[in-house]
C-alpha cells in the first residue's frame, strides 16, 4: 500500500501549518478513504481489471448496485441520474454489469452484475481487507476494533 506524507497535505512548506489550522474530521476521514481507494484500484489493476477506472468505485460501494434501481442507485450514491447512467454505460461495455428488466415493473430496469463484476467485488473486498489488517498491525488490534465500531456506530450500521 502507499504511503501518504500526510503533513505534506498540512502544510504549506518545510513545517509551517497553513492558515486553516489542523485538519478536520472531514480530512481525517478522506485522507484514509483515498488511501482505500487506491489499493482497491491497485489490486483491481494487478488482478486483471486493468480497465476498472477509479470512477467505477463508485458504483460498487456498499452495499453495491446488485438488483437495483438506477434511479434509487443514483439517490443513494447522491450523483444525477445523467452520470449514473454514463459509469452505468461504461461499467455494462466492459462487462461489469447489465440493465436488465424488472420484473415488477417492465416500465424499469434493474442492475445485475456479471461473473466479471462479481470478480471484481472479490479483489476489492480482498484489497479492503488487506488494508484492515495492515492497520490492525499498525494501530493494534483493539484500537483497530475500536476504530470500527466507532465508525459503525456513526454510520448507524450497528
């Protein structure tokens, strides 16, 4: 995984902080989100989806696209419905995924991945799962848990 100088991030040059003062929680959060996302896309890459482009994270958050909506996916991805349908395009001409038609209603479509993109939902959670334990070594163990649940219980995921 790539090492990040985070006070580089922080700082203008040599040690002085920048007229913003320390990083927020938003910083915090994203600065670790990135470093996620570019092993995932690095394991993707090594893994024979040389075609995976960051963009396609998107799609693929959890909980996934699996069996929904475009509409309700593009709603809970928090993007307009004209971008979802472009990665949705791409992702479906790689082999990711198709539009297929909803059973309860023939007026929409539903996603479904492909054996490739179920393939791929294998390396990230591989890779995502690589990352866990390289910070599990890091921070220890019960921090690393504490981490978690502390995340869980912020996201309401408990």
């Amino acid at each position: 995984m790539a090492k990040r100088n985070e006070s580089s991030v922080f700082t203008t040059s040599g040690d002085d902080e920048t007229p913003f003062g320390p990083p927020l929680i938003g910083a915090l959060l994203r600065i670790p989100w990135e470093a996620v996302q570019q092993h995932m896309l690095e394991r993707l890459h090594e893994s024979d989806f040389g075609d995976f482009d960051v963009a396609y994270l998107t799609v693929f958050q959890y909980p996934g696209p699996q069996g929904a909506r475009p509409s309700e996916l593009a709603a809970r991805l928090r993007i307009s419905k004209q971008a979802l349908n472009y990665l949705l395009g791409e992702l479906e001409r790689l082999g990711y995924l198709e539009r297929r038609a909803d059973p309860d209603d023939l007026r929409s479509k539903r996603i479904a991945l492909t054996p490739r993109g179920i393939a791929a939902v294998g390396v990230i959670r591989e890779a995502v799962g690589e990352v866990e334990t390289a910070w599990a070594q890091r921070l220890g163990a019960g921090r690393f848990d504490e981490l978690r649940n502390l995340l869980l219980e912020l996201t309401g995921l408990t």
